[in-house]
C-alpha cells in the first residue's frame, strides 16, 4: 500500500489532525480579527511560515508552535491532538504553561 491511499487509516487520522489544527488555527484568527502577519508575530515565526501551516494540507507543524498556539489560543491539546472532548479539570497556572513551551521551543 502507498503513503498516498486514501484507504490507509493511519494517514486518514494524521490529515484529520491537520486538518483540526489548521481550521482551529483559521478560526482563532478570524475570531480575534488577525492578519496572517499579526498571528506569526505572535506565535513567533514569519508570516510566510504561518501561511503555510495554515494553508498546505500536507505541511505539519513543529510542536513548539504547536504548543505556543495553545497557549495563545486557549485551546486544549487533547481535543486539539487527538479529538477527545476538553476536560472539566482547570488548567495549569499561566506560568507553568509558559515555562513548558519555552522548555519544548528549546529542544526544538
């Protein structure tokens, strides 16, 4: 079987979970009225970088903008990764947070 059959469930899953990343990407930055440039400088990358995680299907995303984006955007790994429903726990404290995208953006 080809990486490219449609028929493989492991790449139906990983294009639903870019697919789930660049829409929620989309949306965040519609919501909170951004240009493509505005959203990069915030994630810190370039707006070209930006463009495309957000518009070539094919193209991932390292996790530390991954994780920036979470944290900017409010959105929960778990339904962002994997699909699951966002928990009732409360979310780590700011600084805790902070410090682990820091600590990924590093190894990175």
């Amino acid at each position: 079987m080809s990486r490219n059959d449609n028929n493989d469930p492991t790449m139906t899953k990983a294009h639903a979970i870019k697919g789930r990343i660049k829409d929620a990407m989309r949306k965040w930055r519609a919501a909170k009225q951004y240009s493509q440039a505005e959203a990069a400088g915030i994630l810190g990358i370039s707006r070209r970088t930006y463009e495309k995680y957000e518009g070539d299907p094919g193209r991932g995303i390292p996790y530390h903008v991954l994780a920036q984006f979470c944290l900017v955007a409010e959105v929960d790994t778990d339904w962002l990764l994997l699909g699951k429903k966002r928990r009732k726990t409360a979310p780590p404290a700011m600084p805790v947070l902070v410090k682990a995208a820091q600590k990924i953006k590093i190894i990175a």
